[in-house]
C-alpha cells in the first residue's frame, strides 16, 4: 500500500470513528443524524437497484453528451462562422442553473427515464465542449506551419494533430463532467420520478428516514468516484504522453 | 555557358552562376504597419550553404517563411526555381524549426514518416520503401536505438535530430534552417552541425541548397559557403561574406578567424 492512499484513508477511518462515538455520547435522534453504524447496519438490498436507476441515467446522459460535445467541437473549430453564432448561446445555457430547467424537462419528457438522461447531458455537455474547443485549438502556431510546409489539408490537420492533441483536453473535461452527471440525474429525479437515489432521498426525508438519506448520498458518491476512476484508468493509457490537471 | 546544354559532366551541388535556385529581389515583408524585413535582394545558388546572419528579431526568420510559402511578401519578387514560393512543384523545399515540435503521440519513428503519410493523402498508409527510408533516415541521425521511443524520452538534442530526419524524409531540393540548434547547448549544437554538415556533403539526399538562419557568427562561418549578413529590422542585407575553406573547418586557423573577423566587422551596427 502507498503512503498516498494509506494517509487519506487513515483519516477517513478517524472521522468515522469521531462521528460515531459523537452521535452515541451526545445521543443525538437518529432522523437528526444517524452513527455510522446504524448508516451500514440498515443497508439494503433495495438500494442497489435505485444505484441501478441513477448510474444508468447518469452514464447514458454523460455518454450522449460526450459524443455531441465532441461532435459539436470539431464543427466548431472547423467552421468559424457556427462557432461565432452559437458559442454564446452555449455559454448562455451553461451558466444556467440545472435546477431551473430540470422542471421543464420532466414536463416534456415525463417522470421516466428520458427527463433525467437529459439532465444529465445538458449539464455534462458544456464542459465537454468548452475544453474540446480549447484543446482543438491548442496547437501552437508552428505546429499548423509544420502541417502546411507539409501541404497537409484540413482533414488532415484535424486527423494527425488537433485530434489527438485535444484529446487530453477531452479527458479532463470527462472527469469533470462525470460528477455533474450524476448531479444531473439525482436533480431529474426530485422533480419527478419513481426510481433512483434522488427519488430516494426525497421520500426518506419526508418520512424523517434519515439512515437512508445518507445510504442514498453514499451511494451517488460511489457511482461519481467509479466514474472518475475509470475514466483516469483510460485517460492514462490513451492520453499517455500528457495529463492536465482537473480540478 | 551552360554546361549542360554542351553535353559536359556536372557535379550538380556545385555552385552554378546560371542557376538561381531562390531568388529574391527587393523583397520586403510587412505585418500589418510593421516593415518586418526588406527591401533585400540576393540569390541561392544550386549547391550552396548559405547562412542569414542577423540580430534577434531582425526578420531573418521572417524571410526564410516567405522562402518557405507560409507567409506573403508585401512587395518584391521571390521565387524558387522560377516559380513563387509554395507553388514551386518541381523543387521541394523543407523548413525545420527551432523547436523540434514532435508529435508527442508519435515515437520517432513514426513521426519521421509523418510527411510520407501526409503526401499519401487521405489513406495515410505508407509503402515498404517509404519505412525503409526513414529507417535510413533514424540511422543517419543516430537515433537508431530510439526509433520507438517517445519524444518525452528523448533529449532536446535527440528531438532535433529527429526533426531533422522528418524535414529530409519529405526529400526537399531546398533546405531551410530556422536556428535549428539555437536552442541547445553548445556541445550538442556542435555536434548536431557536423552531423548536419555530414549529411549535406554526402550526397545521400536530394539536397541542391540550404539555407540556414542564425545569430551566431562563428556559427556561419563554421558553416556556409556564403554570409548573407542582415541588418537589424527590417532586415536589409549588409554585407555577403564568402567563406572560401575547405570542411573540416578549424576555429584554430588564420583563415578562419580572419573571415570571422570580417563578418564581425560586417555585422557590427554602425
């Protein structure tokens, strides 16, 4: 075991166990905050098929919004004019809110499965986009001049340099996007639903069963780590040569 | 007199009179307001070394991407082989820069063959005597023993030396040098030079001319068959040095440090 995973999780261990020993010692309600202990001790089998519902709503939205992102980019960068009349567009829907929208989504779409993959596109694709963009254009000057001594044409200045040279820009914005996935689908899911760790998480507190409550928020933080950890075991095998930083 | 024309021998890459390869007359370069170069005249020769030796930022770089058809002259006539640059079809002409800008995806080997693949269009695949060639090339350059390593695995010297191969593989009639070496250490751009000048003198490359753009004047001497001393921006030709010596050159001889003396004279702002 590596001392940067030893350390990180030795303090996690600790905090667990401070959180436990508070809650027994200064008896606090469990529908105010329930021990760990009794957190795990109530799992149930249950919960994985509302983890079920909410990943597969959050990769398949993070997955349509990956190939539309990447899509849109190349236009983007390939065609000036595109990029000039839609880039604020895109940048208006960006700074709005999911939240504000996500109504609006299940009226259209219904309390299923769709309203909620759209919530999870529409807010994981801007940062896609706007990275890809910036990595499509990241080719410093000589680069381009190098292609054009070369007479190479813009297929294959897209194909043999702005491609692969956005792909770390890609990368980065995937594991950005990742974690706003899932925020997407939960969000979708208090609107409007009858499945998932949103729809969860809304009832139990309603009932004041607080256990499931933080099940629920453990559990979307696990679907939000595999994704990310994923994407790193990937990033580091395609985009080998590189590794922006995510923040 | 041409000699070809009466049938006799000729050692194409030696210098002849008749045969301008670049020629350049009262060119001027312009960005924008800003006189970046010019006017400047002067002629390449088939066969030659010649050296464009100018102060930082005097627009010598300016010039040689003109020669290279990547940016325009604002006024003037430039031509390679008779024809204006970046439509010249019959003369190929290769620019290396002062940074190696290896694709870092690619080993050294594959972006050696990258002007191959380039020219292959939109197949992309080359052929068997196409990878012969650049396994040639990686030899020439010493790179033998990282023809599948990755440029982050590489020196700084070991990059410019695979950029040098890839600017050959693509076979250009003209050679252009944008302070090829500049950024290294003075061991490694020596070597690299000699490296550059074995390869020149060996007749194993379609080479006809080269061009090189540098600051350092013992660097041009060591070098070329010809000064072309530049003046600070815009860049206006001060002085032609020839160097007639024979290679190896010897810092340590009169000769030498006699027309290195001169060239200083010539390149001292007045």
């Amino acid at each position: 075991m590596t001392r940067a995973f030893v350390v990180p999780f030795s303090f996690f261990v600790g905090l667990v166990i401070v959180w436990q020993v508070f809650v027994v010692a200064a008896a606090i309600p469990e529908y105010l905050l329930p021990s760990p202990l009794v957190i795990v001790g109530t799992l149930d089998k249950s919960l994985l098929t509302e983890i079920g519902y909410t990943a597969g709503e959050a990769l398949c939205g993070f997955a349509i919004a990956g190939v539309l992102a990447f899509t849109g980019a190349i236009l983007f960068v390939r065609f000036r004019t595109i990029e000039q009349g839609l880039f604020p567009i895109a940048i208006t829907l960006k700074t709005t809110p999911i939240v504000a929208i996500a109504p609006l989504l299940v009226l259209w779409l219904g309390t299923g499965w769709w309203s909620k993959v759209a919530a999870a596109a529409l807010i994981s694709f801007f940062p896609v986009l706007v990275n890809t963009v910036k990595g499509l254009k990241a080719p410093e000057a000589d680069f381009q001049d190098l292609f054009r001594t070369m007479r190479a044409d813009q297929f294959q200045v897209f194909r043999k340099l702005r491609v692969p040279y956005c792909l770390p820009y890609f990368f980065s914005a995937l594991k950005i996007s990742s974690s706003l996935a899932i925020v997407g689908a939960i969000v979708g899911e208090f609107v409007g639903a009858e499945h998932g760790l949103g729809y969860l998480i809304v009832i139990s507190s309603a009932h004041l069963e607080t256990p499931a409550v933080f099940q629920a928020i453990g559990a979307a933080a696990l679907i939000g780590i595999s994704m990310f950890y994923t994407l790193e075991f990937f990033e580091k095998r395609i985009v080998f040569w590189i590794q922006l930083e995510t923040e | 007199m041409n000699l070809r024309a009466v049938g006799l021998p000729v050692d194409s890459r030696a210098p002849q009179p008749d045969a301008g390869l670049v020629l350049a007359d009262n060119v001027i370069i312009r960005f924008g307001d800003v006189d970046a170069a010019g006017p400047i005249s002067f002629s390449v020769m088939s066969g030659e070394f010649i050296s464009l030796l100018g102060p930082s930022g005097c627009g010598k770089s300016s010039l040689l991407r003109a020669i290279a058809g990547l940016i325009p002259i604002a006024s003037g006539r430039l031509s390679i082989a008779g024809q204006p640059p970046g439509e010249a079809a019959a003369m190929r002409v290769g620019l290396m820069f002062q940074k190696p800008l290896l694709l870092p995806w690619r080993t050294t080997l594959q972006n050696i063959v990258l002007p191959a693949e380039i020219a292959t269009g939109s197949s992309g695949a080359i052929d068997r005597s196409e990878r012969s060639q650049a396994l040639e090339l990686v030899r020439m350059v010493g790179l033998s023993e990282f023809a599948d390593a990755y440029p982050h695995q590489l020196s700084g010297g070991m990059q410019q030396r695979a950029a040098l191969a890839r600017t050959l593989m693509s076979d250009p009639d003209i050679l252009l040098l944008d302070e090829p070496f500049g950024a290294l250490d003075e061991f490694t751009r020596e070597a690299l030079n000699e490296k550059l000048l074995s390869i020149w003198k060996s007749g194993a490359t379609r080479l006809k001319a080269v061009i090189m753009v540098t600051h350092s004047i013992p660097e041009a001497v060591a070098m070329s068959d010809r000064i072309l001393v530049l003046s600070s921006r815009p860049a206006r030709l001060l002085e032609v040095v020839p160097v007639r010596l024979s290679h190896p050159r010897d810092p340590a001889n009169a000769d030498f440090a006699r027309i290195l003396g001169v060239t200083r004279a010539a390149a001292r702002p007045s």
